[in-house]
C-alpha cells in the first residue's frame, strides 16, 4: 500500500497556487499494481485503504478457486487506525500497519521496497509525474493506462 503526491499548477492573478493529487496503489509481493486510485492531496491517506481493497479484481491462483482478497497487506504508519484494522480482519486479511510511535521504519522497509519501486516507475510517465489533466477521470485513466504497461512490461520478461 503506498501513496505519492502529484502537483498541478494554477495560474492566479499575481502569486501562481499548487493543487495536488495523490496517487494511492496496491502492488502484489513482486510489485504489479492490483489496485490504483486518485484523492486529492489534501485527504488522508487512511480514507483511500476501503475503496483500494475492495477494488482489488479476482486474481487466478494456481491452485483452487480465484483469490478475491489478499492474504496479507503490508501498510506504513499512515494507515494506523483501529477502525481499519477491525475491518480488515473482519474481511479475513491479515495486515502488518507499522504502528504511530511504536515501530521504527527500518523494519517495514523490507516490504515497503517493492512498492516504492513500483511508484518510481510511474513517476518515470512524463504524463503523470505533473498532472496536467483537469478532470480527476482523465487523470485516473493515464495512470491506470501506466500500471496497464507496468504490468506488460513485468510479464513480458
């Protein structure tokens, strides 16, 4: 689960203003997007896990019926929240959310790198490292259109 932030730039009368977006991803263990969303920057990152999740498609395993739910979902501190967690564990997905003050960064960073991955290879698309798009649907369809080559690329090797 991971996040990064998107700048877009408005012309005012004297002083230019930054609006932002926020592109939200959930990757499998070798970092191909499952799930791709938009917020602005200015909502918080815990508000974007419920939709993220449950648009996660149903993925082929090799054994036994389609997975429709993760196994287990890895989070950084931004997603620590008991309501988040009661829900999670009702669905049947095991999480590890680093916990506020308690667990230093260090140890998620053995998960967290394959997302961070996965995030600098969309910010390598000119297209969505500056949102130039108005619409937040346009927008959503180039990164979905990015994750799509992502996804190509990784399988294609």
């Amino acid at each position: 689960m991971g996040q990064t932030t998107v700048g877009t730039r408005r012309e005012a009368c004297e002083q230019p203003r930054f609006d932002g977006s926020k592109i939200h991803l959930i990757t499998e263990r070798t970092g191909l997007p499952l799930s791709v969303g938009i917020s602005g920057a200015n909502v918080h990152d815990s508000q974007a896990l419920i939709p993220l999740v449950k648009g996660i498609p149903p993925v082929r395993s090799r054994r036994g019926p389609r997975r429709r739910k993760p196994g287990k979902l890895h989070a950084d501190k931004g997603y620590d929240y008991a309501h988040l967690r009661r829900w999670l564990s009702c669905r049947g997905i095991r999480h590890r959310i680093a916990r506020k003050g308690v667990e230093t960064s260090q140890r998620l960073g053995r998960h967290r790198w394959t997302i961070e991955r996965t995030m600098s290879w969309l910010a390598g698309c000119r297209r969505l490292h500056r949102r130039y798009e108005r619409t937040a649907e346009h927008f959503l369809a180039f990164t979905s259109i990015a994750c799509t080559l992502i996804c190509y690329r990784r399988l294609g090797r």
